[in-house]
C-alpha cells in the first residue's frame, strides 16, 4: 500500500493500545487497539473512514533491529449498547520472537485523510505479560543492546 507524502500526524487522544507478550509456549506478541473516532478527530482533523491499522513489531537483535507493519484486522461489532458506537477496535497477533518486550510496539492508522501515529518519534507502547494484561503506556524507545 502506497503511504500519502507529507508529515505523519501523531495522536495523544483517541487511541488505546493493549499488548502482551507470552511467557510460556510458541512465542507471539499479540496487540489490540480501539480507535475512538470523536477523540481522534478532535486531536489529527476531520476523516470520514479508517483504511487500515497496523502494528509496528520489532524483530531482531542489537544493531539488526527493524520494525515490520502487521496488519490488524478489525473486531466484529459489540452488541448495540455494550460500548459507544464511535470506538472501532482491532486485533494482531504476531507469531515468532520479537524483541517487543524489550522495545515495545507501535501503531500505525492510515485514514482517508492521511497517516496517524499513535506514538512520536523515538516512543513506543509497552508489552505485558499475558497474566497482566492492561491499557499500555508510551514509553521512550530502548536502544537495541
């Protein structure tokens, strides 16, 4: 997918990021994001859809690090009345290692407007264990060791 040229926007408000990692068994890092359309119209400008959500997933080690876009696809919707109609809610799972939960993860949302980040430059969300699961925080990125 092309990505539109100009500046990415970076959102503080509107989207909510969830990640764990496993501790035991097949190693996969698994995201869920809700994007909450009134808050992040408020926070980037107007959009009318969102095209896409992708989790930015470190894989690699030390100098090697590189950060590959996974897809997410978003969830069926809730029961009317179950949550606010405007929040959109998305799910990835990355099977493999990764080094997320040393560096975090980030999320990418292309809109019919452009780009929005979830995280600036130089930040990421943190990873959980799955026995602790719970909103994540931006946090500043670890240099790879």
């Amino acid at each position: 997918m092309a990505r539109k040229k100009g500046k990415r926007k970076v959102a503080s408000q509107g989207i909510k990021v969830t990640a764990v990692a496993t501790t035991s068994g097949p190693p996969s890092t698994t995201v869920h994001v809700e994007v909450d359309r009134d808050e992040l119209k408020r926070e980037v400008g107007e959009f009318d859809a969102v095209k896409s959500v992708e989790a930015d997933i470190p894989q690699g080690s030390g100098e090697g690090v590189r950060w590959e876009h996974e897809r997410m696809r978003g969830m069926a919707a809730a029961p009317p009345g179950s949550h606010p109609e405007n929040i959109e809610r998305y799910l990835g799972v990355h099977y493999g290692p990764t080094e997320a939960k040393r560096l975090g993860v980030g999320v990418t949302i292309e809109t019919d407007a452009g780009t929005v980040r979830g995280q600036s430059t130089g930040e990421s969300y943190t990873v959980s264990d799955p026995d602790r699961p719970g909103e994540t925080e931006r946090k500043p990125k670890r240099k790879p060791e």
